[in-house]
C-alpha cells in the first residue's frame, strides 16, 4: 500500500450519493434566509472576477482592470472584488494597469486539461508568479486520478507549490469530470495533503460547471481535513454561477457544512464573470 492510499485510509470514503443528495438540497433550501444587502456584499468580496476568452488582448484586458479600478473607493459601503483572474500571459499587464487593492490571480499549468508536460507547467506557473500573480489556478492531472497514479500526480502538486512560492494554490478539481462523491473527496484529499490552499470545483471551460453536491463533498472534505490537520483549506466555486441566487446557494452550503469563520474572502470564492454586475443589480 502506497503513502497516498495510507492517507486515504484515514478519511470516510464510503459515501451514500442519495444521502449526499437529499443534504444538500436541505442546506440550499435555507438560502433564501441569507439573502440580506449584508450577505450580497460580502459575496460581491469573494469574487475572482474572470476573463479567460480566446479572443483576449493587451486592450480588452486593461479596459477590463479599469473597470475595477472605479469601483474602488466608488462605494464605502462595501469591499472590491477578492481577484483578478487572467490567463499567465496577461498577469503582468493587470499588475500595470492594478490600481485597486485586489490581489492577481493566474490559471496555468496547462489550463485547462492540465495536459502538458510537469517541467513546462512549473515554469509557466514561475513566470506568472514572477510577473506578480499572487494566486495560481491549476487543474489536478485528472488522468492520472482516474488511474490511480497517486504519488504522480501529488508529487506534481507538491512542485508547482513550491514555484508558487508565496502565491497560494489552487487546485482545479474538475468535479463534472470526475462524477462520484467519492471520486470527488478522494482527490480533494490528495490535493490538501499536497499543498493546495484552496480546492476549486471546475474550470468551467470543458465539463459541467459547480453543482451544489459536488460543493457539499469537498467542503465535508475540508472539514474532516481540518480537524485531522489544524490546517484551514479554502473553497472556490466556478463554473456557470452568474445568478444571485446560485451564489447564495452556494454561500449558504459553506455556511452550514465549515461555519462562519470560512465566510472570508481568504477562504471562500467565487469564480465568475457576469456575477459581480448581478450583484449590483439586486443591491
């Protein structure tokens, strides 16, 4: 038995999906109870606020930091978004055109199948990291999983923390890839022992997006982490959440499965594009 399936050993992976089903709409039936102005702006703070397109340039990129930047200070009332989240080869024109207090984000590593090589992903993740990306999205090696090439595919997320230096790290689970409850609490634990500071559901580019279950398993996943570990692991949800009340619902699984203390932009997210006008809307 290898260390990875050791560590596996530990954790309760023998998941009723139909239980995990019938809790989960439990805890997003109550969403309505969060949707308070109070609620709707911290949401507003958690924001990864996303431009991942093909057709992204130079230009589209600065406008889209500019509009950023005038809401800072805009309303005292409430916080910018947590992020900024760019492709690698953008990450130094946000930190030029950055005015606003919102931290730098960058998917690489072979975003969004995580299908290169490992030499080529720590490099693309220290270049975005050295041009000012204070936060690095990866995707977990989803084949490799799917094998069960554990050790493979930990020691490749043990790597790229280490180019990450003091960016955090956020691994990609892929969840509408990966399908199964257990499936989902598997790799979540692997990537935690690894060292991803944040768990992330989807990338929202190839498979089905976040889903309110797959949600409540990595946060169950979290908090049994937690409590073997003393160590505080984030959550990102991204992935066709663009409504008020999709991030309510999600807000609302965080708050019930890990408790307030994980209700900060330092360990919650979301990773959206059209959320944030959404929010303002409704406020």
């Amino acid at each position: 038995m290898s260390k990875y399936e050791e560590v596996l050993g530990n954790y309760q992976l023998n998941l009723n999906e139909e239980e995990i089903s019938r809790k989960t709409a439990e805890i997003v039936g109550k969403f309505q109870e969060n949707n308070t102005p109070d609620v709707l702006k911290f949401l507003y703070s958690c924001i990864d606020l996303t431009s991942l397109n093909t057709e992204d340039s130079k230009e589209t990129i600065w406008k889209f930091i500019e509009a950023v930047n005038d809401f800072d200070g805009s309303r005292l009332d409430m916080d910018n978004v947590a992020a900024i989240c760019v492709y690698p080869n953008f990450v130094q024109i946000v930190k030029d055109a950055l005015t606003a207090d919102v931290r730098i984000a960058s998917v690489a590593a072979g975003f969004p199948s995580s299908q290169t090589f490992t030499e080529v992903k720590i490099a693309e993740v220290s270049l975005a990291v050295a041009d000012g990306a204070n936060e690095i999205d990866i995707v977990l090696n989803v084949g490799d999983f799917l094998e069960g090439n554990y050790e493979d595919l930990s020691v490749e997320i043990e790597e790229i923390k280490d180019a990450c230096r003091d960016a955090k790290l956020k691994v990609i689970l892929e969840t509408g890839l990966l399908k199964t409850a257990e499936n989902i609490k598997k790799a979540s634990i692997l990537a935690m022992y690894s060292g991803a500071d944040f768990l992330k559901t989807s990338t929202g580019k190839v498979y089905s997006g976040a889903s309110p279950e797959a949600a409540y398993v990595i946060c169950q996943a979290i908090k049994e982490y937690y409590r073997l570990h003393s160590k505080k692991t984030g959550v990102k949800v991204s992935g066709g959440i663009r409504t008020v009340e999709d991030a309510l619902k999600y807000y609302t699984i965080v708050k019930e499965t890990l408790g307030k203390e994980w209700l900060t932009p330092e360990l919650f997210r979301i990773g959206a594009s059209s959320l944030s006008q959404n929010i303002l809307k409704a406020l």
